[in-house]
C-alpha cells in the first residue's frame, strides 16, 4: 500500500470496488501463519534486480547489518516487550531491538531481513509471551527467536540471503547475472 500511495481506510472503506473489508486486512496482517520474512526477501529480490540492472558492472554492492532500539515507552500489553540497552541513547529503554540486513550498492539501500529482539533476560521483560502458538508456525518461530541472543543471529541472517540471492541467479538465465556481493562479514 506504501507504493500505491494509499493507507488501508482509503483502500477497504473509500474504495467501493473492494472486494473484502477492513477486518480481513487486519486478520491478515495480525496472523501468525504467514511468513513476512519470505515475503521481504521475494521483494527485496526483485527490487535489487532491478537496481542491479540499471547499474554498472564496477559498482560495488554490500550487506550492511544495523541494530536499532525501537522505543516503545507506554504501550502496556505488547508482547515480549523488554529493558533493552540503547547503543545510541547510552541507557536503558522500554521497548525492542530490531536487527536489520540490508543491501546496498552506495546509492540505494533495500532491507532483506530483519529480527525484532527483546532481551534474553526474562526479568529484564514487562511483558512475556501473551498467547501459546503451535510451535510449527513462523508467529512461534520468531517468538523463540526473539529471545536469543543477537550474535547467535547473524549468522543465519546473512545465509539466508545469501541462499536466497544464489537461488536467484539460477532461477534467471535470461536477465544478466547478478555480481556477488562484497564480503562485509566472514563466516566461520
């Protein structure tokens, strides 16, 4: 919706010819079997094509991970909200840490992947895990994730990527092959 220039009001209640109303959005988007972590990487994909395509064969291109707090100062009940410590603020804050990978080529920056942290700690948490989900889910899964430690994290963050980008190029042999990303991080 970002790239339509449109929010979900104007789309499910202003459009008449919306065939699905503004509650199915919202179970969508609140669901736990969905996978939003394939759904940025398949964006991501096609958009660093793309980019790739308009660009010259000498320019470099990157993976640039980035820890960012996320504020959540008075909110009450949102899950697995914690006391994490702010590297910018130098203190302690109420709300998350969101880890980030991203794509760069120096002009563009495209998100890949991301892990929204709470802290490892369980006194450190306000709030735990509101509802048991079945643990097959992607909801489970990034719950569990969420309280891991961050380190233990990037590994796996960059090799998906990776895999994904590599599945890619074998996937387009009609398009020009996309250069290997600089190495920025060395895996064991």
């Amino acid at each position: 919706m970002p790239f339509l220039g449109t929010n979900i009001y104007r789309a499910t209640r202003c459009n008449t010819d919306c065939e699905f109303g503004k509650d199915v959005v919202y179970d969508f988007l609140g669901s736990h079997r969905f996978s939003w972590r394939r759904l940025l990487l398949m964006v991501a994909l096609k958009v660093t094509s793309r980019l790739d395509a308009l660009t010259t064969e000498d320019r470099e291109t990157v993976l640039i991970l980035d820890d960012t707090s996320v504020h959540r100062p008075r909110t009450k009940k949102v899950e697995l909200r914690a006391r994490v410590y702010d590297h910018a603020g130098k203190k302690c804050i109420k709300g998350f840490r969101l880890l980030t990978l991203a794509w760069s080529d120096g002009a563009s920056l495209v998100p890949i992947d991301f892990t929204l942290l709470s802290s490892t700690n369980q006194s450190n948490r306000y709030q735990g895990v509101l509802k048991q989900l079945d643990r097959r889910t992607c909801g489970a899964r990034r719950r569990r994730e969420a309280v891991t430690k961050s380190t233990s994290l990037l590994a796996p963050l960059v090799q998906r990527a990776l895999e994904c980008v590599a599945k890619s190029q074998y996937a387009r042999t009609s398009m020009r092959p996309s250069r290997n990303v600089a190495p920025l991080l060395m895996l064991p």
